[in-house]
C-alpha cells in the first residue's frame, strides 16, 4: 500500500540514539537541550522562548492550562480541527467555541473568526492546515487588537513561513508535532514556542510536575537533592533524550525532505491539473510545506474516489472531521464552509519517502478513476 504519511528515518538516526544507550542517560538531559538549541536557532527564535514535549497534544493541554485559560473562558478554533486540540479546551474547563472554515483552504477568515467573537472569548486556537498558513498574519494584528490571546497549533505548519517568519512563532505560543505523520519525526514528540520567555519557564516546569529543576541540579543549593516544593501542580510531559537525539538528526534533513514533498506536488500540479472534475491545492510558494496534498470533487464522487484508490493500493485520507460533527464538540451553528470542506476534501500521499513510481501510481490512480457524466466542478 502506498501510505500517506511514513516516516524517514535510517542508519543516522539509528546511530544517534545507539549513543543515547551507550550514554546511560536515556531520559530528558542535555540532547533534548541541544534539540531545543538548534529547532530554535531553525524558527529563528531564542532558546528561551523554546522548550522539548512529549508531544504536540500533551504541549496544547499545557499551554492552555498555563495562559490560565479556565472556567468562564472562550476558546475559538475552527470546526476543522484537530480533536486533540478540543480537548485541550474542554480540559481547561473553558467553553469551545467553534467557527467555519474557507471550504477551499480549509483555514479559518479573520472574518469567520470575528463572526465567532462572544464576549468571554479569551483565546484564539489556529492551525495551518496540512502546512497552508491561512491569515495568520491578519490574525494575529486582529488578535492583539482585540485583546485575545493567539495560539498556533503547527503540527503540520512545521516549514513554512510568512513573510520570513515560521508557523508557530506568530501568535502568543505554538506547538509543532513530531509524531510519525508529520514533516520530521522523533517517534512521539513535540515543541512549545512561547512569545513570553516567563510562560516558557513556567512550562519548562508544568511539564516537571511543577518542579523546575532536577534534583541533581539543585543538590548545590541544599545539599539535600531529595527535597521538592514544586511551585504549582504540573504533569509529566518532558521528552526522553532518544526522542531528542532523533530530533537532531531529523531537523538537519527537513530541507531535503521540504524539496521532495515540493516536487511531488509540482507532479501533482502537471498531472492532474486538466481534470475537470478534480480541483488541486492553489499553488503554493516554495517557503510553504506540503504537509498534505488536498484535492477535491463533487460531493458523493469523493467517497467514491477513495474507495477506487483504495482498491489500486493507494491510502488516502480526509483530515480534520468536522468537530460540530461528533457527540461531544456538536454545535447550533451552521458552518457550511467546514461541512462542505468534510464532504469534498481527499488527502494524496505528498510524503518525502515516496518514490518516482509510486508517485506516477497515485497520478494514474486518479487519472484512471471512472468518473460519471455531469461531475465537473
Ligand atoms: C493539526 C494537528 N494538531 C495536533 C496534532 C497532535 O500531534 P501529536 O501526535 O504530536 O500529539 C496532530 C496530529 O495528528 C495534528 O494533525
């Protein structure tokens, strides 16, 4: 089956964490510092505002607990979510409050958010949607003017900039992902940027069940390191040093892996841009990540279409379920824009492991969909 996502990982990475054994230490020490060095040096930010997490959910739950995001409180993200995302709202016993996305970019507007706007809204929770940066930058003028607090989740954001600055460094914090489906990967894994250095170093230690050192580190002060009095209630979320070591070893290849996923598209763009039933991703520059190849069809042809490519060994996907759409997150509001998006919208394998062939087996896999009369967009 040709994946939609598969991690690249080989004798680098392997070799890389043969040390972390070799060492001794496995857990959370200076590999997930050096990781957290160059990542910062990578989104062009200070290692201060930067800090390792076990992964980009666990760093969503806890960057929403430490803005005191709480009862009483909005939060406002697109239906068009990731459900982890959700959760992390509802987790902070704030209300989620969700708002439409453009069907085409699968992004929120300024204006849909504005239109999401109630009084109590205290946070804005974005994605880029599989690497498209939507109005972030619009976003995040509008969010400071409005007092409301912008936080990016830029899973799939990871590699692409807006006017020279990274996805996840335009809002007030931002969270990348390094699970084995997104760009780089460090088995699980994530990385927190905050705005405010004082956030960062209160997560460095809500992710430490509150205690900000080690109590190695703090044997100098007391003499005694066995004695704790953790500032506030934390969690443990840090990331292992052979999660790190992976994470170096990845984060040097992001530019070639950048380049593949560009030059699946450009196939992409030339073969499939002549079907008149089938509409491509807009063309996107070359500071933009192709975390997802979306393309889409008459409602109904692309359930069928799945299915079609399934059956030729060709896995494709839909990402984000309408949130308003499940039990839990179900809302009043009609959001056309997300519904419309859900029942149109196919992900192809765009990943940097695909190759030449597989890549020319997904073209003649749409290429040779039957399509039925009268489904042109
Ligand atoms: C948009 C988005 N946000 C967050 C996550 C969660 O990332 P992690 O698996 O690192 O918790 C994902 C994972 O699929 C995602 O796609």
């Amino acid at each position: 089956v040709i994946n939609l996502f598969q991690p690249a990982v080989g004798h680098d990475e392997l070799e890389a964490v043969g040390a972390v054994l070799a060492s001794g230490w496995l857990g959370n020490g200076e590999r997930a510092r050096r990781f957290e060095s160059a990542f910062a040096e990578y989104v062009g930010s200070s290692a201060s505002q930067i800090l390792t997490v076990s992964s980009c959910t666990e760093g969503l739950f806890q960057v929403l607990a430490t803005l005191d995001v709480g009862p009483g409180d909005d939060v406002l993200l697109p239906s068009i979510s990731f459900i982890g995302a959700a959760h992390a709202v509802r987790s902070t016993g704030a209300r989620v409050v969700l708002c439409d996305v453009d069907p085409l970019t699968l992004n929120p507007t300024v204006d849909h958010v504005e239109r999401a706007l109630t009084t109590d809204t205290k946070a804005v929770l974005v994605l880029h949607y599989g690497g498209l940066p939507g109005e972030i930058a619009a976003l995040s003028s509008w969010a400071r003017e409005h007092h409301v607090l912008l936080i990016e989740d830029a899973a799939c954001g990871m590699g692409s900039l807006v006017d020279g600055r990274h996805c996840g460094t335009m809002g007030d914090a931002g969270v990348w992902s390094f699970d084995p489906a997104k760009l780089m990967t460090t088995g699980d894994g994530g990385m927190i940027w905050c705005r405010n250095e004082k956030l960062a170093e209160r997560l460095r230690r809500t992710i430490r069940l509150g205690v900000s050192t080690s109590g190695f580190a703090r044997s100098s002060d007391t003499g005694r390191w066995w004695e704790i009095d953790p500032a506030e209630v934390g969690r443990r979320a840090t990331m292992n040093d052979m999660a790190a070591a992976i994470g170096l070893v990845q984060l040097g290849r992001v530019p070639d892996f950048l380049r593949r996923r560009q030059e699946v598209a450009t196939a992409y763009d030339d073969a499939l841009g002549n079907l008149p039933w089938l509409r491509l991703p807009r063309p996107r520059g070359s500071d933009v990540a192709h975390t997802f190849y979306p393309v889409q069809t008459q409602s109904g042809l692309r359930d069928q279409l799945a299915v079609y490519l399934l059956g030729r060994g060709i896995y494709t996907n839909f990402r984000y379920w309408p949130l308003h759409r499940t039990g839990l997150y179900r809302s009043d509001t009609d959001l056309p824009g997300s519904d419309m998006a859900a029942a149109t919208t196919l992900l192809l394998p765009v990943h940097q492991c695909l190759t030449d062939a597989e890549v020319k087996e997904v073209i003649a896999g749409v290429r040779g969909f039957p399509v039925p009369a009268d489904r042109e967009l």
